[in-house]
C-alpha cells in the first residue's frame, strides 16, 4: 500500500461527489451561508493530515478542529454571509474571516459589461 501525498489529500478534499468540503458546504448552506476554502488552506488541512499519519481518515477531524467554533456561532448569526477559512484558519485555530450578508448579496448580482 502507497501512501498519499498533498495533491492526493486535496483532491480527497474536493473532488469526490460526497468530498468533505461538500459535505460541510452544505452544512452551511442549512444556515445560507456560503462556506469557501482557499487553496492554501486545503493544503494546509493535507499538511496536517500527513504530518500527524492519519492519511485521509484524518481529514474530516481536521475539518471538525477548524470548523467546530464556526459552525455552532452560525445559528444565532443571521448578519453573516460567507465564511473564508485561510492558513491561520487551519494551523492557528485563528477565527475564519466572516463577511456580512450584505456584501455577500451585493456581490453575488450578475453584474453589467462595462460599455
């Protein structure tokens, strides 16, 4: 047996159709809020689930550590539109950024070409 790497652990991450982002993207979407990953923090996610051994198993305890605070704030939130989880997100258990319903609803408008 092989064992994973970072772009194996990512791709674990996002691409199947039951991949954990979906799931917890979902989850927030329970409470319409869009929930977004950046990049380098699925890598970190995948940093960590190799550092620590747990392979892919180890992804979803990972996403529950980083996630947990978030997801029970979010039910008595109602001016909150989008959740961004970042490196310190992920490696300093720092707050995701929070942006306001407001905004979020501005800029999801189809927006006009520019004449």
């Amino acid at each position: 047996m092989h064992s994973l790497d970072r772009e194996s652990l990512v791709r674990i991450l996002v691409e199947p159709k039951n991949a954990l982002v979906k799931q917890y993207q979902k989850f927030f979407e329970m409470e319409e809020v869009e929930l977004e990953f950046t990049g380098d923090a699925l890598q970190s996610i995948a940093d960590q689930a190799l550092r620590r051994g747990t392979g892919a198993r180890g992804l979803r305890a990972i996403l529950e550590e980083v996630l947990l605070n978030t997801m029970y704030d979010l039910p008595g939130r109602t001016d909150v539109g989008r959740v961004i989880i970042d490196v310190p997100s992920v490696l300093e258990k720092a707050n995701p950024t929070l942006i306001p319903r407001e905004v979020v609803s501005r800029t999801a408008r189809p927006r006009r070409a520019a004449s």
